[in-house]
C-alpha cells in the first residue's frame, strides 16, 4: 500500500521516541512605546500558554496519528524556550533560551519496537557512540533528526536535515537515506524533488518536527518512502500556517491522503 491510510487502514504501531524536550513558553503583550533609558521596546505582559516542545512535540503528533510512544527523554524544566509576543501584529519579539546540563540516555530495552525515532536537538541526551551501538543492533527502520553536522554514527538510518544543516555536514553513515527539507519549497530526497503545496507562513516552529512524526507514520503504514515524504512535506506546510508548535488533526489526515492522490 502506498496511498496515505484512512482512519479505517490504520495499522497500529509502537515506537521508541529518544531525543530531548523542552518548555515553550508564550508569553504575550503589547509594546506601546520605547523606553526611557535606552532604545529598546517596552513589553507590557498580557498573558502566557506553556506548551511541550523539541521531541515532545514529535511524540504529541506521532500520539494524535495514532501512534503507540515509549519516550526516552528529559526533564522539560531542564531547556526553556521562553518566547515574547506582541499581540497586536503577532510578531515575535525576542526569544529567551535558558538551558540546564542534560544527561546522556541509556536504553535498557530497545525491543519489541515498530521504528526507532531519534530528535537529536544536540543538548546532552544522545551520546554519539552509546547511539551508534543502538542503530547497529535494531531491527526496524530508524528515523533521525538531529542537529549534529556528524551524522556517522547513525548508522543506517533515514536521515532529515534542513537546507541550512546539510551546508554544514561533515560526515555521514556509509548505509543511511538522506532526506533534505527545503522550507516553502517542500523537500529533496534521491535528486526528486517533494513540491510543498502554497501556504500563507505564519510561524515556522515545530515544523521539523511534524515533518519527523508524518516521516515515520506514513511510512510504517505503506512501507514507501516517496509517499512519506509527500505526506510529511503536507503536513508540515499545514503546521507553518499557525502560530506556535502544532498538533496535527483529523482535517490534516484527511486533506494529506487527497494531496497525495493528486501529486
């Protein structure tokens, strides 16, 4: 089967999510003026939503398809990403990144597993021998994305990369698959180009990681990658259209199975 499933072919799968997480806070408000004592805005606080972000935010969208999640990650408090607002026009202000050690994971089980997905946001948790072992000893497909320009120890994996991360690659795994995704432009993978449909961009954040969670999903129910990355491509132009990390819903799943039936 290679066309994106209904929710009557859904075929139920498990998975191994490992990767860190963080807060998303938003914090909203209006700048009304400048301040006295230097040229910078004033933010006058409105209110504030906190939302689970990085491989959180992976796991929340691979939970909404329907998804069975074991995550391996850790304490949200540990990486914040604290954003301002300004309510009226919409427009990001400043982001704060307050950022604690994280500690390296150790997997104790890593069978009875559909896929391994791994959101290497390069913060602590995915120490890069201990990974490798991982990759070599599974037996399923393992999905990557990481923001470490070395990428040889995930060794055969279905790697994605953004445009600007792949500029800066150093190496990779002799046996892996290598998926580029090119914002508005969609994503390249096997000198093909995946068109991404057109799309009012409102806010790109948590985009990479819905891409990651449609990959995955898609291509335990068809087992094809093409189709995976179309669906992931969708999916992820659907997320740019709101503001802040997205969740995808049942109207996404319906439209994603239509987009791929007529590209």
């Amino acid at each position: 089967m290679s066309e994106f499933p209904t929710i009557q072919q859904h075929r139920s799968c498990k998975v191994l999510l490992i990767g860190e997480s963080c807060k998303d806070e938003y914090h909203y408000g209006v700048v009304n003026r400048i301040a006295a004592e230097a040229p910078v805005p004033v933010f006058q606080y409105e209110s504030q939503e906190t939302r689970a972000g990085m491989a959180a935010n992976v796991r929340s969208n691979l939970v909404a398809l329907g998804v069975v999640v074991d995550f391996v990650t850790n304490l949200p408090d540990k990486l914040i990403k604290r954003r301002f607002v300004d309510t009226r026009s919409n427009q990001l202000l400043m982001r704060e990144d307050i950022e604690s050690p994280v500690e390296p994971a150790h997997l104790t089980n890593i069978k009875g597993y559909d896929a391994l997905v791994i959101s290497d946001y390069r913060k602590g948790l995915i120490d890069s021998e201990y990974i490798r072992e991982i990759c070599l000893t599974f037996d399923g497909p393992i999905f990557v994305d990481s923001k470490n320009p070395n990428l040889s120890h995930f060794e055969t994996s279905i790697l994605k990369v953004n445009e600007q991360e792949s500029q800066l690659l150093t190496q990779l795994p002799k046996n892996h698959q290598l998926i580029t995704t090119l914002g508005k432009r969609g994503a390249a993978w096997n000198n093909q180009l995946f068109a991404a449909p057109p799309v009012d961009v409102f806010d790109v954040t948590g985009a990479g990681d819905v891409f990651l969670a449609a990959l995955t999903y898609t291509y335990l129910q068809t087992m094809c990658l093409p189709t995976s990355i179309r669906a992931a491509v969708f999916l992820s132009s659907r997320s740019v259209q709101h503001m802040g990390i997205y969740t995808i819903t049942r109207d996404d799943v319906a439209a994603t199975r239509d987009f791929i039936k007529n590209n």
